[in-house]
C-alpha cells in the first residue's frame, strides 16, 4: 500500500503546547488579546515571527487575526533554512505537514508549477526536516483558515537575485488564484533592548514603506538584522506584483517585553500587504 509522505512535528510540546485543545485554546487566546483592526481590500502578504509562542505567540496573532476567515486558495509560507546550508531554494515534495491540530495539506499543483517556473536553483526537500520556521506559523494558519493548503519553500541563499527569482515564480504560477505569502522571519538576536529596538525599527521603517530593496540592503550592511530578511523581501516583492498598495505594522515586541531580561533580546514584528485601507 502507498505510504503518504507526511512531515511530522518537530515542536509540539516544546515551542508550542502538545495537546491538541491546550494548543488551540493558547492561539484563541493570543487572539482574543488583539487590538481590534479592520483592514478593508485584499491581504496580499504577512510577516510574522517564529520563535516559540510563549515569547512570539502574541505577536504573531496580530498577523493572522488580520486574515481570519478570508478565502485563499492557497498560502505559500517561505521561511529561512536555519538547520541546513543549501544553494537556492527548497520546496517540500511531501503531501502534508502534521500539527497538533491536524494534517495540513500540500498544494503539490501549485508547489510544482512554482518548481517548474523558478530561475534558481532547487535543493532537495529533506532540507524541511529539521526546519522550525515554517511548522511554527502552521497552527496559527489552521485556526485562521479553512480548507487550509501550504506552498512550503525554504530559502538557503537570500540575496537579490534568489529573492527576484523567486518572486518571478510565485507570481507566475499563482495567475488566477487568491494567494496569500506568509513571510516567516525574526528581527534582531541578543543585543541589549535600546539597541535591539533602534535596529528594529530601521527595518521596520522599510517594511512600512514597502521598500524591499532598502530592507534588504540595510541587512546586508548591518543597519539592522532579520534571519528571514529574503523571505520578508520576497513578501514586499510579491505584493507589489500582486496589487498591494498598502503596509502596515501590526505589532512589534521583543523578547525583553516578555520575559523582562533586556541585556540581550530577540525582536519579533507583525505586517500584513493589503490593496485597500485600514480603517
């Protein structure tokens, strides 16, 4: 008999709750914690961080209330590859990845026509295996979005070029479909609080302006830090492509905001791309 590959949790009981109703009442809560904010049009993209829920958790909501019950065909989730070094990109060829919550099915038509329609080089899937940033967005996706089917792609390489072939595959192959691109990344690592909120702001500052080349050059020179600094340019890239006029911040805390110890925190920030006003 034919075995489905699936993607087994590699953070259930330790970056998030293990318990399938202890998880889901976690994320409601995060959610319910949300400042309310009604974003009219379309939601193209979001940022959204990937640390463990009890330091990003909250943040991270603020993303995904944002796109709570809105259709999309599919969510195409790129992440940074933190576990494994490759050239180029690498999408996962399994048929599902399973939380908690349940199995999240692979979009395998839409993954292969973004394979098939990519400038740069592919890695194999077992890069995915060991990869904490796209499973950590995936319980979120599941209370937010019914009918739920992921496009993973993790990034080895973020420069421009990796970035821009990227973009040009995602927006190709998505004609005709509602897609949404979920940009999983962090923002500066274990600086003290004043210094870890000047940097962060300076990207944030471009994400706002939807400025992708400025976030992606300030990264590059140090001004300011992000492990997904490529798949948070791809996020700007695509919704510009796709019609989004708007950025907005959601909400950005760090580490230190948490657990009270500012002598060397980890920044977290939410955004969402949108075609209309926030209202």
């Amino acid at each position: 008999m034919f075995e489905r590959r699936i993607r087994k949790s590699i953070l259930a009981g330790t970056w998030y709750p293990g318990d399938r109703k202890v998880l889901r009442d976690t994320i409601e809560g995060f959610m319910r914690n949300v400042s309310c904010r009604d974003i009219s049009g379309t939601i193209v993209s979001l940022i959204s961080p990937h640390a463990g829920y009890m330091y990003s958790g909250q943040v991270a909501a603020y993303a995904y209330q944002v796109v709570r019950n809105r259709h999309y065909d599919a969510v195409i989730v790129v992440a940074p590859s933190h576990r494994a070094a490759f050239r180029g990109i690498s999408f996962y060829d399994g048929e599902a990845y399973e939380t908690p919550l349940g199995l999240v099915t692979v979009d395998t038509l839409l993954t292969d026509r973004i394979r098939e329609k990519s400038r740069c080089e592919v890695s194999p899937s077992d890069c995915h295996d060991r990869e904490h940033a796209i499973e950590i967005q995936l319980p979120f996706l599941q209370i937010s979005l019914e009918g739920l089917q992921i496009v993973p792609i993790l990034m080895g390489q973020q420069d421009r070029s990796t970035c821009e072939a990227l973009v040009h595959a995602i927006v190709q192959a998505s004609t005709g479909k509602q897609v949404l691109l979920v940009a999983s990344s962090d923002l500066s690592h274990y600086h003290p609080y004043g210094e870890a909120v000047r940097m962060d702001s300076a990207i944030l500052k471009y994400v706002e302006r939807g400025d992708s080349e400025g976030l992606l050059q300030a990264v590059q020179q140090g001004e300011a830090e992000a492990c997904g600094a490529g798949p948070m340019t791809v996020a700007l890239m695509v919704a510009c492509h796709l019609g989004a006029r708007e950025t907005v911040v959601l909400k950005y805390l760090n580490s230190g905001d948490v657990t009270g110890d500012k002598s060397g925190v980890v920044g977290y920030a939410a955004a969402a791309c949108f075609t209309g006003k926030e209202q």
